[in-house]
C-alpha cells in the first residue's frame, strides 16, 4: 500500500458577515480542512493508481469530521460541499484525481448520505499555489444560491514531491444570494440535481 506520509494539516474557517449588503440574521459559515502529503508516485509514471484511493480513506474521514467539528459540531446545518487538490510539480494531474472518492465519499458519509455531485478541482501547482475548491449544495446540483467557491493554499507546500488535499464545508447560501433557480427549501434530495 502506498504511503502518504502526512506532514502537516491546517484549517481555515471563515464567517462571512456581509457582502456590502446589510448583515444577514446569521453569518454564512463555511470552513476548508487541508492535509499536505508525501505523493508516493513522484517523478514517475505509475500505470495502476486506482487502487492507491483505499490508502486515502481514513485521511478523508478525518478531514472530514475535523471540518463538521469546526462548523458546529452539527452535520444537519451543513448543506455545502467539495473539494480539492494541489499537485506539487514532480506530480502528474492524475495524482490529484485519486482524491476522489476518499475525500467525497467520506464527506457523504458524515453528512448523511448526500445526494449531490461533490464539485471537485484539481491542478499541479508549485510551493505556496492556491486553488478554488468549488462548493455546491450537498442534496441538489441546481441550488443556485449555494454556488461558490473557497480560495485554499498553503505558504510552506506543496513541495514537488507533494500533495494537498482538501475539503470544504458551507453552513448557508451565499450572502444575499438573489439569482433564483431551485430553492434550497424546494429540494426533493432524489437524484442529486433537484
């Protein structure tokens, strides 16, 4: 099994007050957990990674509930998702991809078995990169008001041999969100559009 030594983890949490409207009744929360790892593929080319995502599982639970903890504690107020990674250069696209189903199952998992597509981006980046991780409704892909995204990087990684991972977590729509489409309330949770 491949190892993806962890050397460090950082959480960002933000409470966002205001979008020079007036303040909402309650802060729109929303919060990225990032893990920076050793990639274990690294300046070569692997053919067979796939099998590699089981290695990964227990880092995206625990991401996972790191960020429902610094959210409340309360997964029913969670109501957007996704998710990211940052390939340090000796890496290759693919290295980030095999957060797929680590980190998203894992967020679906704690939240209750979520319907929607957990939105996903993915770049090789050099030390310090930054990446939008995109953020989506967790029961209904066309939910409007829960399109967003979270700004996410490290200053000391990746280094080429590394990766970051992350996850991200929203309590709320964006503030003064007011581009119609499918109400949050009007979800039916069935098939992870509407």
């Amino acid at each position: 099994m491949p190892d993806f030594a962890l050397r460090k983890t950082a959480l960002l949490i933000e409470e966002i007050r205001h979008e020079g409207g007036p303040p909402p009744a309650q802060p729109r929360r929303r919060a990225a957990a990032m893990a920076l790892v050793a990639n274990p593929f690294a300046g070569r080319h692997v053919a067979e990674l796939e099998s590699a995502m089981d290695a990964l599982k227990p880092l995206g639970l625990a991401l996972a509930d790191r960020l429902i903890a610094a959210l409340g504690g309360d997964p029913a107020a969670i109501d957007g998702y996704g998710k990211g990674a940052i390939v340090g250069t000796a890496g290759e696209l693919e290295h980030g991809a095999l957060w797929h189903v680590p980190g998203g199952y894992a967020m679906r998992e704690r939240l209750g078995d979520a319907r929607a597509i957990v939105p996903s981006a993915k770049k090789v980046g050099g030390f310090g990169a930054r990446l939008d991780v995109p953020l989506g409704h967790i029961n209904a892909a066309y939910v409007r008001s829960h399109f967003d995204a979270m700004e996410v990087g490290l200053a000391d990684g990746p280094r080429p041999d590394e990766i970051v991972f992350c996850l991200a977590m929203a309590c709320g729509p964006r503030v003064h969100a007011r581009m119609g489409g499918l109400a949050a309330a009007d979800v039916r949770g069935e098939d992870g559009l509407r």
